[in-house]
C-alpha cells in the first residue's frame, strides 16, 4: 500500500530489484520498498530494545484479539499469508518485519510514544507520517487481512486505538519534533520539501513562515502540538478566493491531486472491483438526499502528507445536513492484494489506487450544501479518512449559509481524499484531469457550471 512519502534508507543492500528504488515525494509511504523496510526496521529494533508494558488501549487491542475466535483467527493468518519473497521480508533470509499480532502492538507501543519525525541521508529525505499503515502495510492486502478490516467489532477497536493516539498528537508532548534540526519539521530539508509541494502549484517561491501562519521568534513557531502543525492555517493572500462573485464557478474544496471524475454514477454499483464504479448510496450512507444523487457526477482528488489539510466550501450556499459516518480505517479491496485469485503481488500503490473504494466504506464526513446557484442546486462533499485518520471534524452545521472559499472543516493526521457530488443534469465543464503533478490550489478555480 505504497503511497508518496520519502524515508530514509541506511544504504543496507535488502536485494530489491530496481523496479522498486522509486520515489515520489509528498504522500503517504515510499514506493521506494527498501526505505519502507528501513524505517520499519528501526522501529522493530527499537522496540526490542526499549520493551515496556503496553498502554492500555494496546493492552484491550491484545485482550480483544485473544477473546475474540474470529479475531483471532483473522491476525493470525494475516501475517503467516505475508508472502516470503524479496518485497516483502526485511532480508533475504526470509524473516518478516513483524511476525505476529503480538509484535505488532510492541512495535506500536514502541511507536506511539512520540510524533512522526523528519529523517535524512545523502540519499533519502523524509518520513512516515502514518506508523500503523507502514506496519500494517502487507498484512491488510492480505485475505485474512481484508476480513478483519472489514469486520465492525475490529474497526470499533480501531477507532479507540486511533483515538488514544489523537489525544498524544494533541498534546504539547507531541510538538518536540517542531524543530529544526535534521529529525525537526522545520529542519532545512522539512520545510524544502514542504514548501515544495505548497509552492508548485503557482510556481511561488515563499517561505514556510511567508506561507502557512505561525511565530517564528516562538518555540515550535507557535504551534501547541503535532496536531495544531498538521492543520495549520495558510495565510488568505497565497490562496485567494477565485471568482468569489461568480456563482458559476467552483471552487476546490481541497488542496489535492485529483484521482477521477465519473459522469452517470449510479446510485448502487460495485465498489470493490477493478474501476471501482462510484456507488452514490453507499458513498452517502444511505442517507435520505441520497436519492437525488443517481446518476450523478464525482470528483476526487487526494491531499497528500504534506498538503494543506483544511477544506473549504466549494459554493455560496446553506448547509442542509452536515455529519461524520463511521467506517473502516485500514479496509483495502481485494484486487489490490492477494484475496484477487489473479494476483500474486501486493500492489505497490495501495490506497492511492483505491480511492474510490474507500469513498463508500472509510469513516468520512458528508457535507450537503443546496447551492445560491439554481444551475447546481443540491451538491455534496464527502471528506474520506484514509488509513490513520480518525477524525474528520466539520466545522459548519446544518442551517448555516456558507460563502464559497468559506472554511467547513479539516483533517485530523494522516492520508485523505475528498469527493465533490453534483445532481444529473448539472452541466459543467474544465475539471482538471487525473495525471495533474501538482496539487489543484485549495479555493482555485475547479470547474464551471452552465446556467439554465
């Protein structure tokens, strides 16, 4: 489940092929399998090193597994289904990163205890912002893997383990990697990388501290926690709101690459194969404006780890119903694993490739907005948590009329996606295609609509 995050490599010789030594920056894990190895590695022998009894909501996850037959079963098989072949073991004798369930919550205790980090080398920059997908990475593409993150009971537990971590990365504790030394996020090749990405789309050459909002002359630049960096806020003037007076115009919810767009969704299609169809009842959960929807055209579009991870209303208009749908956290489809009869690999892009999977089954927050514009009416946006992300937080309610470019919401830590919904005969044009290298500017222009 690679996604685009650089680690750093040692310089070991794991006796990959160089189709794997690839690297594209700015998103989740590294294609590059020997950096993921790396840095997996590191915390493997960490967390021999340093053992110490588990926190209790690791405790509960270990007693839920040991209580629960199917549970059980399913975390077991996961890791012996690991395949014993050079992408998938930390050498080549064989030995897999984590053995078993029992390793892997000693490596999570071992990893919860402190907020991601930069890393560097002359050869590689970055990091792995989102632990328990790295170490989950194989396992879930597994069959036995795909049950268990899809069962409710396990991604029950999930939320309570995700939500522990949340409350750390809340913490002031958490901001003692805002520094800038090598291992710091304001160190010289964190805020490269990040500005980087922030900088590409406009071709601009600002400073972090020229773009996002902070205090350079306070510790940490002012930010209270990890989590307080992850959803900092970029100052108004180096992403204007485009055509703020023209109701014709949408404007991007999201600063992101976009992955798709789909005219006719159906209202019930099969998400979980190949193409992954848009499924609009399943994308909405069911829900009563769902019907309205068929037929509909989506756009997604992914925000990478190191992208701006606030959302903002894509129109002027009133907010109809605005609410977070629980679901899976680590769930991938089949055909991205080895429960694909035809597959004999894991999929090296992973989650990236399954957007649209996730798009009906990850905890999400679903934002309907009837739109000043009577060409678009009734429009919806759905914020997807991918992998580590267990809180999608909406900052607008039912009722409120909401400018466009206006803040709704943000991301709490980790990979994420976003899709815009617009009713059948909604004509619009000028969607940027998938392929784009760099991000579509948050409140840019995204599309245009004709009027009746």
């Amino acid at each position: 489940m690679s996604h685009d995050t650089k680690v750093q490599q040692h310089g070991e010789n794991h006796d990959i092929p160089n189709e794997h030594q690839v690297s594209r920056p700015g998103a989740w894990l590294p294609t590059d399998h020997r950096t993921h190895h790396e840095w997996l590695g590191e915390q493997v022998k960490n967390a021999h090193k340093h053992k110490k009894p588990l926190i209790p909501v690791l405790q509960e996850f270990k007693e839920f597994i040991e209580s629960t037959p199917r549970v059980y079963m399913y975390f077991t098989a996961m890791f012996q289904e690991v395949p014993y072949k050079h992408v998938y073991k930390r050498d080549p004798t064989g030995r897999k990163q984590i053995r078993d369930y029992e390793h892997m919550l000693e490596v999570l205790n071992h990893v919860f205890g402190s907020a991601p980090v930069w890393t560097d080398s002359a050869q590689a920059v970055g990091m792995v912002g989102v632990p328990m997908c790295a170490i989950l990475d194989y396992p879930m593409s597994t069959p036995s893997g795909h049950a268990a993150f899809l069962d409710p009971e396990v991604n029950k537990m999930l939320k309570k383990v995700l939500n522990e971590w949340g409350k750390f990365l809340m913490s002031p504790e958490s901001a003692g990697v805002l520094h800038e030394g090598k291992t710091g996020w304001f160190g010289e090749t964190g805020t490269s990388d990040m500005m980087s990405v922030a900088n590409a789309p406009y071709k601009t050459n600002h400073k972090f501290e020229d773009f996002f909002v902070c205090d350079t002359s306070k510790k940490h630049y002012g930010y209270t926690s990890w989590d307080n960096f992850f959803t900092r806020h970029f100052k108004d003037e180096v992403r204007p709101i485009d055509s703020p007076d023209d109701d014709n115009v949408i404007n991007n919810a999201c600063e992101s690459k976009t992955f798709q767009v789909q005219e006719g969704a159906k209202l019930r299609d099969r998400f979980w194969i190949k193409g992954q169809p848009y499924s609009v009842r399943d994308m909405l959960a069911n829900d009563s404006l769902a019907e309205q929807f068929a037929d509909c055209t989506v756009y997604q579009a992914f925000l990478s780890a190191l992208s701006y991870h606030r959302w903002h209303a894509p129109v002027s208009g009133t907010v109809k119903k605005a609410y977070v749908q629980d679901g899976t956290y680590f769930s991938e489809p089949l055909f991205e694993g080895l429960g694909d009869p035809n597959t004999k690999e894991i999929d090296a892009h992973g989650i990236s490739t399954g957007q649209g999977y996730l798009s009906a089954l990850a905890t999400r927050a679903i934002i309907f907005i009837e739109a000043d514009n009577p060409a678009i009416g009734l429009m919806a946006f759905i914020g997807i948590g991918m992998d580590e992300v267990s809180t999608c937080e909406i900052t607008v309610k039912e009722g409120d009329h909401i400018k466009k470019g206006q803040e709704t919401g943000m991301f709490h830590f980790g990979g994420s996606s976003h899709c815009l919904l617009f009713r059948k005969g909604v004509k619009l044009s000028g969607f940027p295609q998938p392929g784009k290298s760099e991000n579509v500017p948050v409140r840019s222009k995204l599309a245009t609509v004709q009027s009746n």
